[in-house]
C-alpha cells in the first residue's frame, strides 16, 4: 500500500510525462526557469535537458555513420564480418609482427568521417528550451558553440590548477626542481614510486601517482607511473592472446578502415611511422574486446553490431567506428611500451577513461562539446580583440582548434611535448587541460593572427606546432593572464 506522499509523487510524475512534448510543457518550463533564476536546481534542470537534447543529436549522428557504413558495404559488395577461411588464418598468424609489409588494396575505402564532419554536428546543437535573448552578454554569439553548458574561467581553473603556476618546478622545463643535493632526478622518482615488485597497490598509493601526474616526472619514469595509474602492472596476457585468435579468425569491415586510417595518418608522421606493426596489432584486438563496451554505461552512444550467422558481434574498434586519425591515439603510446599487450592495456584503459568522450556528444565537463565551449570562452573573454579579427574575416577559431582537441594534440605536437599533456590528463582526471593549451597556442600566436586576412592564412599561421613547449605556454596563459 502506497502512502500518501509516494502516491502523490506518482500522480505529479504521470502529468508530467503526458504533458511532454507539448507547447504548454515548454511554457511552464521556461516560466520556471526565469522564476528561478538563481537557484541552484535550475541549473542542474538545464543540464538535464542538455543532456537529452545531446542524446538525440548523438542517435541522429550514429544513425548517419551506420547509413555511411552500409552504404559502403552496397557499393563494394563486402560483408560487415565474416568468418576467414583456414589458409587466410594461416596466413595472418605468419605475418602477425610484420602487418606493416602488407599492403591491401585500399582504394575504394573511405573513412567513415573526419573530424570536421563532426565538427558541423556540434556546431548545430541547440537546446530548444533555451532562450538565447536572455544571455546578459552578447560575446555569447562570437563562437559557433551555442549549447549553454556551465564551463571554469580563468579565475576558477587557477584554483584548480595550482600545481602548475609560475613558482612551481615542472619536469621538463625545471629539470632540478625539488631535488635534494646530491640526488639524480631518476633516483628520486623510483624512491617516491617503487613500492617494491610484490607489494599490493592500494588506493591511497595509486592516488600519489596521480598527483605526480600535476608534475609530471622524468620519462623514464614514465612507463611505470601509467600502469601503476591503470592499476596494469599485472597486464593480462592470455587477454590479448584471446583478442589476437579473435582477429585471426574473423575479418571484419572496420578492419578496412582501421588498415586505411593508419596508412593517411600513423604511417606518413615523421614520429610514429615506424609503429606500423604495433598499430595494426592494438587496434585490430580492440575491435574485438567486449569490455570496451562497459564504457557505453556511462556514454550516450549507442553500440553498433553485426551479425555472423546469426551471433551478435561489435562492428568495430570497441564498438566505436573508426574516424580519419582513430590510430593516433594509439601512436605516442609507442614510444613508450615495447610489449604489445601492455602497450594494449594502456590504450585501452586511455580510451574507455578520456578518448572516447573526444567523438561522443554528451554534457561531460571533459566532453568535446563541453572544450569547445571551453576553448571559446576562455579566448573570447581574454583575447576579445582577437576572436573578433578572426570571425570578422570567416576564420572561427573553433574550426582551426578542433582538429586539435579532437584528437588531443597527437600528431601535432613533438612526442615529447604531447606525454607532458597527457601526464597532465591522467594528473587531474579530465580532458579539461586539452581545451586550455588550445588557447594558449593562439593567445601565443596571436600577433601574428592580428594580421591574417583568411581562413587559410590563419591555418597557416598555427600549421606548425611541433616546436611548441606545452608547459610554459599553459602557465603563462593561466597564471601571467591580466584579468
């Protein structure tokens, strides 16, 4: 027997599902937005149907990539999956180290999309509950973004990035910093993080490790800090083993786009081509692991399938479908893991905790949605003149930056650079920094943006960031920034 208060719940739950949709619904929302402009819950309300109105957007964009898809799959006449036959097994399993010297014909594969594809589907998000006119600034129209999301300022993010400012040492531009005399910098990272080989990992000790990661430490270093972050310093594998017989004996359609996106990317970069073997092993057995898809618990997309005689399976790379520039999330992680089955845990562990919320449309303060806003509002508020140089002659910033975030600045920056903001990533468990170097690289620019009259001027202008220090340009723009 229900009680009064629980049955009442019930009945106001029930009008409110049958007055939505209608414009009497939109009436009342919006009066009690603006009745309760102050209040805290407004704002969780209005995160809320964000968060809706994105899960929609992110249905109609899956849907457009599984048209693409299968539009493909028409055209060539080639199956999403199937079983290969016993000589084409064999034949993988020979060459399984040496993928990199084989070279399928490719030529009728294209990548799904690019990221300036899905730029287009951000930049038309619009929350139809939100009255634009009620914006107290009109800076809100200078970026394409237009979804009202809560992001930091400047003020706000010093707080939270206190660890970087100008008077704290970080490792790789104050190589000395915090160490005693007479003591090598290596030494001090393996006493600070060596707990001993058979000791168990706890919480707290894990919890250290990631706030190393706001120092960041030397590169040797490097490699154990990330798996002992992962909690992977016993990496499974009979996992991966488990993961290889599954590409050896099935061939899926991703497998295509995974073999393409690599040749245009991975395999024409000056740092990573070399990788081509490691490449094709990590992303072909990440198309097979089913426990990539525990990620889609807390991701609003929806995971795509195949069927093979009747069997459900993923259609790719962790159910996600890869995009031009996929793989560069794997290639800086090369450099680092030798193994393949570590170098696999690794990336895997990268992508299902902050990669995959680069191409997923939600209301995440580390979502890609949620740095652009980011991006736009840091450089509108700070470099106002700039931004509006640069919309006055069609060259948005956004559309300049966005390749960049999109893809964390790999294959942008140097290696080097790039791991000192990934350490950055993993220190402070967000994607956030992503969005702060992203403006710092134009306000460092910006003298000469001043004077560009294109879109293409200006991406000339910021076509080259391998020369970049990631360090001294985020300090600088977070904590030497007039106010």
């Amino acid at each position: 027997m229900m009680d009064e208060g629980t049955e009442l719940s019930l009945t106001i739950a029930q009008i409110v599902q049958r007055l939505k949709g209608t414009n009497l619904h939109s009436q009342i929302e919006r009066q009690a937005k603006v009745s309760s402009h102050h209040d805290v819950s407004c704002t969780a309300e209005l995160k809320r149907v964000c968060n809706t109105d994105s899960c929609l957007s992110c249905l109609l964009w899956e849907k457009r990539i599984l048209k693409s898809l299968n539009s493909m799959c028409t055209e060539l006449g080639v199956p999403l999956a199937r079983k290969r036959p016993a000589i084409e097994q064999k034949e993988l399993t020979n060459k399984w180290n040496e993928m990199g010297t084989d070279e399928p014909d490719l030529s009728r594969f294209r990548p799904v999309y690019a990221p300036k594809d899905f730029l287009e589907v951000l930049i038309s998000l619009r929350n139809p509950n939100h009255d634009s006119s009620e914006e107290a600034s009109s800076k809100s129209y200078w970026g394409l973004v237009q979804v009202p999301l809560q992001v930091r300022d400047i003020p706000q993010m010093r707080e939270a990035y206190s660890e970087l400012c100008l008077t704290s040492g970080q490792l790789g531009i104050d190589d000395l910093t915090h160490v005693p005399p007479g003591e090598s910098l290596l030494m001090c990272t393996e006493l600070a993080l060596c707990p001993g080989e058979n000791s168990l990992l706890s919480t707290t000790f894990v919890a250290q490790v990631q706030n190393f990661g706001s120092f960041t430490y030397s590169m040797s270093g490097v490699k154990y800090l990330w798996t002992t972050h992962f909690f992977l310093l016993g990496q499974d594998v009979l996992h991966y083993n488990q993961l290889k017989a599954g590409v050896i004996h099935h061939d899926l359609l991703v497998d295509k786009l995974i073999y393409k996106d690599v040749k245009l990317t991975a395999s024409n970069d000056d740092y990573y081509f070399v990788f081509e073997d490691y490449l094709y092993q990590v992303l072909l057995c990440f198309s097979r692991d089913t426990a990539v898809l525990d990620h889609f618990s807390y991701n609003s997309a929806t995971p795509p399938k195949s069927y093979i005689q009747g069997e459900s399976r993923c259609l790719g790379t962790g159910c996600v479908i890869p995009f031009h520039g996929f793989s560069m999330y794997v290639a800086p992680l090369c450099f680092l893991y030798n193994e393949p089955s570590k170098l696999y845990a690794v990336f895997r562990e990268m992508y299902v905790r902050y990669f995959f919320r680069l191409h997923s449309i939600s209301s995440s303060a580390s979502g890609i949605v949620s740095l652009c806003l980011q991006f736009e509002r840091l450089l509108q508020t700070h470099l106002p003149q700039l931004f509006y140089h640069l919309r006055e002659i069609g060259a948005q910033p956004l559309r300049v930056a966005f390749k960049w975030m999109v893809r964390a600045f790999s294959g942008y920056l140097s290696t080097d650079q790039l791991l000192l903001l990934w350490d950055r990533v993993l220190g402070y468990d967000s994607l956030e920094i992503v969005a702060v170097l992203a403006a710092a690289v134009f306000a460092f620019r910006a003298e000469n943006l001043m004077e560009v009259t294109s879109l293409a001027s200006a991406e000339a202008v910021l076509a080259d960031l391998s020369t970049l220090k990631v360090m001294p340009l985020i300090q600088i723009f977070l904590f030497a920034t007039v106010i």
